[in-house]
C-alpha cells in the first residue's frame, strides 16, 4: 500500500511541474498624450478624456504640467503642483479610471479669481505606465523628472498624441 501512494505522489508531482501555460498577451506599451485646456466656472474648472486603450488597474497613470519652454526645451512639473497668490493657493491635480482621466483645478478662494495665466491654454502631458513595470527596479526613477521617466521606461515621445476633452451631452 505504501509504494501505491508513493507511486501516485511521485506521479502526481510530476503533473505540476511539467504544467507550463501560454504566457499571456504582452501588456500595453507606455503612451504618452498632450492635452492643451482652458478652466473655467462652465467646465466645473476641469476636463475630462477619453483614455484609448483602456488601461489596467494595475497600470499608472502620470500627468505633467507645462511650466515653462527655453530655447524649445520644455520644463515639466509633474501634478500635483500648488501655487501660492496673494488671496490664497490652487493647485492643478487629476484622477483617472481605466477608461478616462480628469485634470482639475482646485483653490481655497473663488476659482473665478484666478489669473488667465493659470487657467487659460495650460498644456498638459500625460504618460502611462504599464503595471508590469512596477517590478522592474522602477524604484530608481525619479517620477518628479518627466525626461528621466521617458528614458526610464524606453519610450517615445516624438510623436505624441493630442487630445479632445469630452463633450458633455446637455
């Protein structure tokens, strides 16, 4: 009876460990998206996109701020970022799902006070990030560093695509 079971043991570990399955589709390859938007007290302040492809949630999503362009080099500032005024502070941030992502403006004064430099044509980039790279020794990266991203996850961004806001139905 003993060399039964150990027969059936022995068999039954060689089932597991010859078991390999297929590994899957490769993730979605990091994106990156331009976004060019004016705030105001008809938009609630803020915008909504359409992300396409829809993501992961395993996936992250990184939105930078345009702050400044010298000799056609552009400064990124990844949100949130939080400005100071003479009545107060605001702050652009953002919140995303799988399927869309909503830059915002927020203050602790009447938004409608704000300076057209601050909520007039603010230009946003917007970089995705599979999950899959969460494994991968990311820890070393800078995120505040929108060029160390782009070089840290190998990506393109000669190329990169513009985006509409949604239009919300009246």
């Amino acid at each position: 009876m003993k060399r039964i079971i150990l027969f059936l043991a022995v068999a039954a570990s060689g089932l597991f460990v010859s078991c390999e399955g297929d590994r899957g589709p490769a993730g979605p390859s990091s994106e990156v998206f331009e976004v060019n938007t004016t705030f105001t007290a008809a938009n609630g302040f803020a915008q909504t996109y359409t992300l396409n492809p829809e993501i992961y949630t395993s996936d992250n999503l990184l939105v930078y701020e345009l702050v400044n362009t010298n000799d056609n080099i552009d400064t990124w500032a990844l949100l949130p970022q939080v400005y100071y005024f003479d009545n107060g502070q605001a702050q652009y941030n953002f919140n995303y799902s799988f399927d869309q992502f909503t830059i915002l403006t927020d203050a602790d004064f009447d938004m409608n006070t704000l300076p057209a430099s601050f909520t007039n044509n603010k230009i946003f980039r917007v970089v995705i990030v599979p999950g899959y790279f969460s494994n991968k020794g990311t820890s070393a990266v800078d995120f505040k560093d929108y060029d160390a991203v782009i070089k840290a996850f190998n990506i393109d961004d000669s190329h990169v695509r513009k985006l509409n806001p949604v239009t919300k139905k009246k």
